[in-house]
C-alpha cells in the first residue's frame, strides 16, 4: 500500500465514519465500461460536490491491496451483479493534481516529472524487476509492468483540470501535461493491454482544442451534459429528504437555500457540500464565500462582454437567459464572448443549465443569488447596488404601507432592468420586481403568473413557514391605475392565490405610465391595502 499505488481503503473509510448518502451505484456503472472502449471516463462537476468522495470510494473498491468487502455491505453496489467480479482486483494509480502542485511549489520542482517521479518510485518498490531504473515516464513504466506480469492498472487522476486554473498562463505546461495524459490513454494496444479503466474528475471537463477534445477517447460526463451519471452529480431531492428526516433540519430551508440545478428528465439536484455543512452547522447560509471561485466570480461577471453585464442584472431579476455552451475551450483564459463566460459560470457552479426547453441559464437557489449579490457589491455597477441595497427597505416600506417609497424604488429597478430591453416591454418590469424585492426571498417562496393581453405578470410572495411575515400579492399594469390593479386583484386572484391562508395579506397594486415626463410626473404609481 503506498500514497499513489494502491492507496487502499482509509480515505472512503473516513467518509463513511459521518454522515453519507449512498453514491456506491457510480460504482456499477465504471464496472460496465471496464475493459471496454468506454472505459475512459471523465466526469466533471462544481467544486465540493463529491469529486473526491466519488474518487476514493472507487479507490477502496478496486485497490487489489485491501479487502474492502465489509466497507460497501448494505450499500448499493454490492447489490449489484458487478460487485463480487471487480472487487479488490487492479493495482490502482491515484493521483490528486493538486497535491502535486502544492508538492511541487513547496519544492521548486517541475510538477510533471515530481509526479512522475513520485509514482514511478512507487512502483519500482512495488515491482522491482519490472521497472527500469532509469525510468522517468510513467506510461512506459506501466506499460512495462503490465507487459511482464499480465496485471492492469485503474487509474485514477482527481482535480485533473487543477493545472489548467493554477498555471492558466503557461500554454507550454498544459501541452506537456496534455501529451502525458495522451500518452498514459492514448488508445491502441499499449492502452489496452495496461490500463482496465479510468476515472478522471475536475471542475472543467477535457480542453478543447477548436471542436476537438484533447483525449478523444474519453467518455466525457459534465454538468452541461452529464447523462447517465446524472444521480451523481449532487443530491436528489428524494436523498436531500431522506436527510431532512434522518437528522431533523428543515427541508423547505434547504430546498430554498441549495437546490435548484435542473437536468434532462430529472428532479432537482442540490448541492451536497453546503447541505452536509448546514446540516452540521445548523445554519443556512453562503458556504461558497471563502472559495477561490467565488473570487473569481467577481472577475468573470466584469470581463466586459458585449451583453454580459444585462444577462447578469436580468439573472438577478429572475429572468432566464439563452445560451450557446458549444464555443467554450474548457479553460479560463480562452473566454471570447457573453456565452463563454456564462458556460464556465455552469461548470463553476454559479449557475443552473435548463436544456430541456431554450438550453438557459438561470441562478439556482438562495446560496448562489446571495455569492453574486456580494460579488456585484465590488463592482462599479451602481444602479445595480442601489438596488439590490434598497431591497430590505423596500420590502418594509411595502409591509408597512408605504406606497410612494414602493413606487420610487420600483421605478431605480425597472430602470436598472432596461438597459438591453424595452423599457415598456413586460420582461423588465418583472425583472424590476424580483430585483427590487431581491431579499424577499429569503422570506418568500415567489410565484409569478404569465401576462394577458396587455398585462403585466403578477406575484404572490407567500411566506415562509419561519416567517411572520404578511404575503404579498402584487399586480402590475400599464397606462391605466394602481386602483385597476388593485380592483383586478380583488377581482381575480386573491382568492386562488391565497385560499386557506390565514395570515395577513398586503395587495400591491403598481401602475406603469409610459407616458409620464418631467420631474413633476413619475412612470411608476403605486396603491398597497391590507386585508
């Protein structure tokens, strides 16, 4: 057993020593390409979505060293058909990246001949007649082996990517890291006769070089298009309240707080790190603040795209945005227009791709509206702050009856809303509203109706269950009067909006005139009841 060649089975060990929710079934589907042409595969996600996790639970169960017969008992794979054919046969190679470049920079080595020494060293311990002594590349070295003893090798790379974010400006590096993953998966008959399988895992799927991928031969699974690892890539709703119920937190917390990320015939997926962390912490809160990608958030929404800045005022109104995924390099210096960046946002987490109907995006859940809320502060987008910082005031002004205040800060949202739509077009006015009311919803579960005729949408901000706050229910209209909405919403929804709710209910009625001018004469009016 050593630290890259058969590092046994401590790691998943731990994992299991705290809460876990059982993800063994990844297992069964590696063990269905092994010896395959699929037997490379590459499977990409968010940072603290169980990359790891996922890296050393397949380390225990292929590491020939140990017997880790008892650690998967009960659990998913050993249900199934594959478990007792694969269990404990390879010698595995397992390779964190950045550890190697924390190893290297600690040593001022070059990071790939310190990891290919590092593991080479390994296997000559561990087959001494077989490797050379003057061997520096690691393929031939297990190529040689794999040739005298008839044994393969399942390799495991984990933060693979992690090279192409720490070293983004040293095109020559990344060259020379990409020739030695060609030469260790290059496919042919040395590939075939040393390697069972692989499993690569990172934040960035493989990089693209024009429209082809670097590894060709990889099985490639992303958070764009993760199809049949799909039950991987977070949790399920179904496992989030498997949680809830084990432990007594409270699910409609965690499904407003980390849910949100939509795929192809599935239910919502969840981030697993911030549920796990809110659950031991007993806090709902932001857990990305202190990551390396949420400071580069900061600098990804100010690159300066044509059309950036207004997908991302329109994101924080609520609004989904189309997107192109299919020019993205797969690095983070390659980024060329609007739709690169907002590619890389889905693969760093920031935001949901809903390919179902449009292929949008969209800002998930209460965690990830609070990292770009913080993130706009450091911007020079001052329409956007005021906003966004008048969002409480607002909210009370509206509890407490304040029509003018309401009419005022609605009138600063839609005009911050406007700057790529028609000011008088229904979009704007409803991104104005979530925009405005941004930090309502951390109290509110917010329900929009679609527009009739010349209407504008209308919500229903109905509290939640923590809150003793009043529901709200909001009506827009356009050139006509605050009294119309107000009427249309006694008139139309109160009732199917709000039946068997008991609480206190505030109707907001905002009328839009496209043809107020002047400082005497303001575009927005507003009426708010109680009942």
């Amino acid at each position: 057993m050593g630290i890259y060649l058969n590092p046994g089975k401590k790691g998943f060990e731990t994992i299991l020593n705290g809460l876990y929710v059982d993800k063994t079934g990844l297992i069964d589907y590696v063990n269905s390409t092994l010896d395959t042409p699929l037997k490379l595969t590459s499977f990409s996600r968010p940072r603290r979505f169980g990359k790891s996790f996922a890296a050393k639970m397949l380390c225990a169960y292929y590491d020939r060293s140990c017997d880790s017969r008892a650690l998967f008992d009960g659990l998913e794979i050993s249900k199934k058909p594959s478990f007792e054919e694969h269990l404990n046969r390879y010698d595995v190679i397992y390779m964190d990246i950045t550890w190697f470049i924390s190893r290297s920079r600690t040593r001022k080595t070059n990071i790939l001949a310190d990891m290919q020494t590092a593991v080479i060293h390994e296997l000559k311990e561990a087959f001494p007649a077989y490797v050379k002594e003057d061997e520096v590349y690691l393929p031939d070295a297990l190529t040689g082996i794999s040739q005298k003893t008839d044994r393969k090798f399942f390799v495991i790379i984990d933060e693979w990517d992690a090279l192409f974010r720490e070293a983004k400006d040293d095109e020559k590096l990344q060259e020379e890291y990409v020739q030695l993953l060609r030469g260790l998966f290059k496919g042919g008959t040395a590939t075939d006769e040393t390697i069972v399988g692989a499993y690569m895992t990172g934040i960035l799927p493989i990089k693209k070089y024009g429209t082809e991928s670097a590894l060709t031969d990889f099985q490639e699974y992303t958070m764009v298009n993760p199809d049949e690892l799909l039950p991987y890539v977070g949790f399920s709703e179904r496992e989030v309240q498997e949680l809830c119920e084990q432990t007594g937190a409270d699910y409609e917390k965690m499904r407003c707080w980390y849910d949100g990320y939509s795929f192809e015939g599935s239910e919502s997926v969840y981030n697993p790190n911030s549920v796990m962390l809110a659950i031991r912490k007993k806090k709902f809160r932001n857990y990305w603040r202190a990551s390396e990608t949420f400071e580069s958030l900061k600098s990804y929404i100010t690159s300066g795209f044509d059309g950036l800045k207004d997908a991302i005022i329109l994101m924080l109104g609520g609004q989904r945005i189309k997107v192109d995924t299919s020019t993205f390099q797969n690095d983070i210096i390659s980024l060329e227009s609007r739709d690169d960046v907002l590619t890389l946002l889905i693969h760093l987490g920031y935001l949901a791709y809903d390919v179902n109907e449009e292929e949008e995006v969209y800002i998930p859940n209460l965690e990830v509206a609070d990292a770009f809320k913080t993130a706009v502060k450091s911007t020079k987008w001052n329409k956007v702050n005021k906003a966004l910082s008048q969002s409480d005031h607002l909210l009370n002004a509206t509890i407490q009856g304040d029509a003018q205040t309401v009419a005022e800060a609605l009138e600063l949202a839609h005009e911050t809303c406007t700057s790529s739509l028609e000011y008088n077009d229904e979009n704007s006015l409803s991104c104005a509203i979530l925009l405005a009311y941004y930090t309502a919803q951390n109290y509110y579960e917010i329900f929009r109706e679609l527009p009739a005729g010349k209407g504008f949408a209308d919500y229903a901000f109905i509290p939640r269950k923590e809150t003793d706050k009043p529901a709200l229910l909001i009506e827009l209209k356009y050139n006509k009067s605050a009294d119309t909405a107000i009427q249309q919403i006694h008139d139309n929804r109160y009732d199917g909006k709000l039946k068997g709710f008991g609480g206190r209910v505030m109707l907001v009625g905002v009328n839009y005139d496209k043809d107020a001018k002047g400082e005497s004469r303001k575009h927005h009016a507003c009426i708010i009841e109680e009942v």
